[in-house]
C-alpha cells in the first residue's frame, strides 16, 4: 500500500507517520509538507521522518500531481491549523484550507487514489448550545479556520470522485504528546502553565464546553479511513472522531491538570464574559463504524504524557506563549526574519 500524508511535519503529523509504521511495517510512506515547523522538535529521539519512505517538500497550492503516481490513500493534514493562523492569515487560510485541498482531493480522484482521508473540525459547530452536535445538526463556523473547514467538506461531497472513498473526519481538539508538540492548544497550555509556573489561568469562566482526543488517538482514527469499505459508511463520510466520555467544561480540564501536577494553583476569571465557541459533541456515529478505533485513552494518560515529555526536556518556559510552541508565533519569527513571506510563501531570497 502506497501512502501519501500532507502535513506530516506538524504535531499530528508525527503520530501519524509513526502509527502507520507500525501497523502498516510494509506500506510506503510518503511525506509531503513546507516544512514551516520541521525545527520544532521536541523530546524525539530521531527524526519522525525516518519512518518514512520518501519525503517531498512543497507549498500545498503548488502541489506537483505527479506525486499522486500510484498513490493508494492520501491522509489530508495539511492547512493553516488553528484559529489565532487562521485569523491572523486569513486569505491564505482560503487558499491553502479550501482550495488546495479541494485541488488536492481532485488530482486524487483523477489519478484512481482508492482513499481520501481529510482532517476537519469539530470547531465547524461554533457556538452550539447545551446539546451535543451529531453529524446532522446544523453547523455554525466562527473562525476562518473553522470555515474553511466546512467549505472544503462541501466541495468534497459535490467532488466527482469516481470509485475514490472520502472520509472527513471532524476531530475533536487535539492534546497529547508528539514529536513536535504544540502548546497552543488547551490541554497542552494547562500542563505546560502547571509545569512552568505552578499555575493556570483560565482566561474565560471556565464554563465553555470541548471535546478532546488524543494525537495518539486521532492516527488511529484516521488508519481506520484509509482502509474502510464503501459499505461501511458510505463513498462519502462526515463523522464526528472523539469519545462521548471526552466532552469536557474548560474548568474541569484545569482542574485535571492541577491534580496530577500537585502544587498548582488554579485562576478562572469567573467576570469574564462568555466564550462563543463552546460546544459538546455526539461521537455515536463513530463508535458504530469503527468500534476497533474508538479512542482507548484516558485524559489523563493525556495529561501524563505531555508531562513526562515537558519534563524530558527540562521544560522551564514561563514565557513559551511568546515561543515556537505557539504556531503562530513560529510563523511570525518566519517572517520577522525574511524566511517566509506574509503569504506563507518561503522567501528563497531571505533563507538564512
């Protein structure tokens, strides 16, 4: 089997290739990535892309079809990955979210790629109410990331994909510990704040609901894509990737963080006016057609995980919001530096 994996230098991407390897020792793995956070690494004892069998480099808006040739599953990662990316970079996260994907995923059909697996949200549900969201419900995107997410789930359910099966799968928001482990997301702050500062602010009134999974967790959702059936959900798929047990209040995974780092304190700003994105989603879908999948980790092997890795590497940054840890950030040094242009584009020039 021939696999293809777009983003694969990133946080998820790592898990990825490395689940791949191990339950696929045979396939060929094929990386492609621009390579924007390649040098943030952390607590890997070898370069992630080891495992792979080729490695391409590229702008996703330029992608080469040849790359394509033979390819059986293509796992889509790449994308502008959060809202503070999505917002600062709007029109890139239109081109490189919605149309590159849409192009990449039509390059696929046309050159018979059996499996498209693509890697959506379930920050597409917004500001969503007391209920958990199935795969039905109306969706209510508030970020131009979580937009783009939606626009590419549309093209790819009107896409002409002959026998191609296409899964989108909304995760819910990662945590956990990878190669290249990013502290912009909320259960990665709160135990890097705990480990670095012996306190967590939570910025809101804690009250805002999330789903969560774990990298871990989402590799091996997305190796259930690329080898399920037709029968077995469909030519096209939307579903909701996490665990029921796994929607949690903002505060609760504070509160979770503080327990197993003892000795910190825990700030909620209870006169802070309420989060918009707050929403608890359904994942019975999921656990329907791919009950060998589900995920099979606890929050606080999550929690546990991301700790021993902050601690392997001597993790003392009370400034890390202001560091590489934050993709954003890691783009903006980019560019700060001449290396990369406001549009994203590696700037050959300014390579230093």
């Amino acid at each position: 089997m021939r696999i293809l994996i777009t983003g694969n230098m990133g946080y998820v991407g790592a898990a990825v290739v490395r689940e791949l390897r191990q339950r696929l020792p045979t396939a060929e793995l094929i990386g492609f990535d621009n390579a924007y956070f390649a040098h943030c690494l952390t607590a890997a004892a070898c370069l992630p892309e080891a495992s792979l069998n080729i490695q391409y480099f590229g702008d996703l808006r330029d992608f080469p079809a040849s790359v394509l040739d033979g390819v059986d599953a293509v796992i889509h990662l790449a994308a502008v990955s959060n809202d503070p990316m999505g917002n600062r970079f709007k029109e890139v996260t239109e081109e490189i979210n919605f149309g590159a994907s849409v192009r990449l995923a039509e390059l696929a059909a046309s050159r018979g790629v059996a499996h498209f697996a693509f890697a959506s949200s379930c920050s597409v549900y917004g500001a969503a109410g007391a209920s958990a969201r199935t795969e039905s419900d109306e969706v209510n995107p508030l970020t131009a990331y979580a937009r783009s997410k939606i626009a590419t789930e549309g093209a790819l359910a009107a896409l002409r994909r002959g026998d191609m099966i296409a899964t989108s799968l909304r995760f819910a928001t990662a945590c956990g510990m990878s190669e290249r482990l990013r502290l912009d997301l909320v259960l990665n702050d709160f135990v890097a704040c705990a480990i670095a500062n012996a306190e967590i602010t939570v910025l809101s009134d804690g009250t805002p609901w999330r789903p969560l999974i774990d990298v871990q967790d989402m590799a091996i959702a997305l190796c259930w894509a690329i080898t399920r059936s037709a029968s077995n959900g469909g030519h096209f798929l939307v579903v909701n990737v996490g665990c029921d047990s796994w929607n949690f209040q903002v505060k609760d995974l504070a509160e979770a963080v503080a327990a197993a780092v003892p000795g910190t304190k825990v700030h909620i700003n209870e006169r802070a006016p309420p989060d918009k994105r707050s929403y608890r989603v359904d994942f019975g879908l999921f656990k329907s057609l791919a009950p060998t999948h589900v995920p099979s980790r606890a929050l606080s092997d999550s929690i546990r995980s991301v700790k021993a890795g902050l601690v392997s590497m001597a993790f003392k940054d009370r400034d890390f919001r202001n560091s590489n840890y934050m993709r954003l950030k890691a783009l903006e040094q980019h560019i700060a530096t001449g290396r990369i242009l406001p549009t994203l584009r590696w700037n050959a020039r300014g390579n230093t």
